[in-house]
C-alpha cells in the first residue's frame, strides 16, 4: 500500500486532522485503506458490489462518527476495520442474505471463498500464499471463520462441531502463528 | 489472575477478534489502561491482524472514492452554509452600532427602539442557531452510539438463540432412547476424579459432563478420547475444566471406552497414557 502513496502522514497527525474533518486526510485514509477494508468485507459477503456498497457505507460512518473514535482503545486501523466488518456483518444477518446463502454450509463457503478469491487478489499481494502456507489448514480456517466469516465463537464450534475450549485455544494458537509470520 | 495468566487466557485474541461483547470488550479496554504488558499485547495482536487484513486488499473501483467524497462534500456545504448563516448575524449588531453615530436622524427615540429590538432579535436568532446547531451534533452522537449499541445487542439475541439451540439439543440428547451414559472413573492417578459421557448410538454425538477433575496448569489441557474397537484411540477434541456444564465434543462412530488424559495445552495426536486421569467402559 505504501508504494503507491510517496507521502505518509503518521497516524497520530491524521487522527488529528480528521478530528477537524479534515477532507485532505479524509481522502489520505481512503487511499491507504480502502483496499484492506474491502477485502474484508468481500470475504465476508462474498460479492463484489455489495462489497463496495458496503464499504462506502463504511467510510461515510468513519466520516460523521470520528468524534467517538478513542485513540487510548487501540489503533485507527482495528476501530475502522471494525465499524467495515461490523456493517458486513450485520448484512449478512439481515433476512434477505441467509436467504441467498441458505445452501452454502461453513466448510464449502470456506472453499468457495478460497476458490473464488484467488483471481481477485491485488497481484502485487505475492506475500500472501506463502503466509497461508505457514498457517496449518485449521488455524486458516478458524481465522477465516472468525474473522473474515464474522462468526461468533458458539457458531464456530457448533458448525466445526469442536468444543468451545478447543475453539478458544485455535484462535489462541492461530494470532501466535500469524504474528511470528506477517 | 496475574497479568501474564489474563494474556493467556486468550481473552485478547477474542477482544482483536471482535468476538466479546459490550461489557467485556470495557473490562479488556480497563485491563489494558492498567497494564502496560497486556496494551502491548494487544497493540501486537493489531498488528497482526492489520498486516492478515493488508494482505487480502481488494482495490475497490475508483467510482467508490468518489461516490463517498461526493456524499461527505454535501454533507459539509450544508454545515458550511449554517456557519455562514450564524457568521453573518453575529455580525450585524457590531455593524449597525458603528454605523448609528455616523447618522444624527435616526437618534429619535423610535429608531432606537427599533434598534434595540433589532439587535435583541439577531441575538436571539444567533443563539437559537447556536443552540439547535449542538442539539444536532448531540443527537448524532447519541444515533451512532445506539446503532453501535443495537448491533451488540443483535449478536447477543443470535447468540443466546443458538445456546437456546444447544440446550434443546441437550434436553433431546437426554431423554433419547439410544443415548447411553457412561461413567468415566479416576484412574490410580486421580481416584476421586469422575466424568460422564453422553453417547448417542445414533447421531454419534458425545457430550462430557465433568464432575471432579484437578485444575490444569497454563501449559496443559485435558483431551478426550474414544476407543475405536478398530482404529484404538481417537481424540474427541481438548477442553477446560468446567463443571455443572456439558460440553459438546467431536462425534464418535464406535467406541468401547471413553478416557481422559492431560496433554500439552492444544492437544495431542497420541494419548499420554501415564497421564490417564479418568477411563469408562462401553456397555454392550
């Protein structure tokens, strides 16, 4: 993402400014981030224009609620990744899309979604195949679940049919093995 | 719990996650003001995440960019305009004061009544402005805390229905005429430890109901097992120890027996088998 912006605002200076609604910063975070949030939202309702709809929904919340941003909670990123996610997620709740997905089960959308997902990565994205290949096949999948599924932990193990314990300890092992990798 | 035991626990990995709810996430927030490991733990697992998330970037089409700039653009004209508004009749009275001296006609007593009025009413009107300007600002605050707060409350309703699930489930699991109870026993190890599997012959569904088990230590796990009559033993998945509660654990096809032994903390591929804490037998 770097690449394409020669100039970088640190966090704390662009958090400042779009206090002020500030639109230069505003289009700063879109550039940088827009990308990373739409991935996500993609892998979780799994269609390209919903996706984008979804992620302008996104950016206009990030733009009106910036006053309820706490920078002592955590990082920019986690909190807009957050309100993106939350959003897709809510839509994949809502009655019309269990409706369209009523016959996908967890495995094959996880399947489907790899399947479906490898033609659309950014080709710049290289790092991405190997990392995967480092995660074992069910720590990716309980990452994918969970996060990119937008699954709670009670779902996980009820569709997996694994305990909640051994739930817990994946997620665990999983974001170890993540950090020591990306 | 110390602060290096809360770490452990995973609860952050579940907080990083988006996986807790609005009390908890406040605790983990409050815990992490309070210790400088578990902040930057979490600032760590962030991090992560932030670099998984990069790299599945998706670059959206350029229409989305100016679709939502196009959307907030709007949004501020209208603000910039009742700013304008409020500007100018701030304005005025400072205006129209200096301006009076300079005209000895308008010192009539009528015109400085209609001056004074004047000059209440743009007050007035400011202050108005001013007033219903915060109210907004207020009421937009509190829609994004409630939607934020409705959201939470979705999950918690879609959560407390599939625990609702899981419980008829149980009650079914009970009272079928296939299940059958088989009461695992302390081994000379643990003789006062005791467990008791649910075994459905038909679904094959096992759920473990833990009745005295020693607590573990951070870096251990108990995992369960059956014995395949063929294959040996099979792992039926690890767990925490939790009692009055029944766990749901891996199905079992066949079994002749059912045992418990502690492992190192995600499981094994093979049972530590002086590490057996309870066994029980399949009636046939």
């Amino acid at each position: 993402m770097d690449a394409t912006n020669s100039i970088s605002i640190p966090e704390d200076v662009l958090v400042s400014r779009l206090f002020k609604k500030d639109q230069l910063a505003f289009s700063y975070l879109y550039d940088n981030y827009a990308a990373a949030l739409n991935g996500v939202i993609y892998r979780i309702v799994q269609d390209e224009a919903t996706a984008e709809d979804i992620l302008q929904d996104a950016f206009i919340k990030i733009w009106n609620n910036f006053a309820s941003y706490d920078k002592t909670k955590g990082k920019l990123f986690t909190w807009i990744i957050n309100i993106a996610r939350n959003l897709a997620i809510d839509h994949t709740r809502s009655k019309g899309f269990k409706n369209q997905q009523k016959n996908l089960e967890v495995d094959k959308i996880v399947g489907y979604i790899d399947s479906k997902k490898s033609t659309l990565f950014n080709p710049d994205q290289i790092g991405l195949k190997t990392m995967l290949e480092k995660l074992k096949p069910e720590q990716r999948e309980i990452l994918d679940l969970v996060y990119f599924g937008g699954y709670t932990q009670a779902e996980v193990a009820n569709e997996l049919n694994i305990p909640l314990g051994t739930v817990k300890t994946r997620i665990r092992m999983s974001l170890i093995q993540l950090r020591s990798i990306v | 719990m110390n602060t290096k035991e809360y770490i452990e626990s995973g609860v952050l990995d579940l907080y990083v996650s988006g996986l807790l709810s609005i009390e908890e996430m406040r605790d983990v927030e409050l815990k992490a003001c309070q210790h400088a490991e578990v902040k930057q733990e979490l600032v760590l697992l962030q991090g992560a995440l932030e670099r998984f998330a990069f790299k599945y970037a998706i670059v959206p089409k350029p229409e989305v960019k100016e679709r939502i700039l196009m959307a907030i653009q709007s949004k501020s004209d209208v603000s910039r305009i009742v700013s304008i508004k409020s500007a100018t009749t701030e304005n005025q009275p400072e205006q129209d004061v200096s301006i009076t001296p300079s005209l000895p006609a308008a010192r009539t007593s009528l015109s400085r009544l209609l001056l004074a009025a004047t000059v209440l009413l743009i007050a007035v009107l400011g202050g108005a402005a001013f007033y219903f300007n915060s109210q907004l600002k207020n009421s937009k605050m509190l829609t994004a805390q409630l939607e934020e707060q409705q959201s939470g409350i979705l999950r918690q309703v879609d959560n407390l229905q599939l625990t609702l699930n899981q419980q008829t489930e149980k009650v079914q699991l009970l009272t079928d005429a296939n299940t059958v109870r088989i009461s695992m026993k302390g081994t000379d190890k643990s003789p006062a430890s005791l467990a008791l599997i649910y075994w459905n012959k038909e679904t094959k569904a096992v759920y473990l109901d833990i009745k005295a088990l020693p607590p573990t230590g951070i870096d251990s796990q108990y995992q369960l097992w059956f014995i395949d009559p063929t294959a040996g033993p099979v792992s039926a998945g690890v767990f925490d120890v939790k009692t009055g509660e029944m766990i749901r654990m891996t199905n079992a096809p066949d079994a002749a027996a059912f045992a418990v032994t502690l492992e190192p903390k995600g499981g094994s591929s093979q049972p530590t088998m002086d590490k057996m804490y309870v066994i029980g037998t399949v009636a046939s």
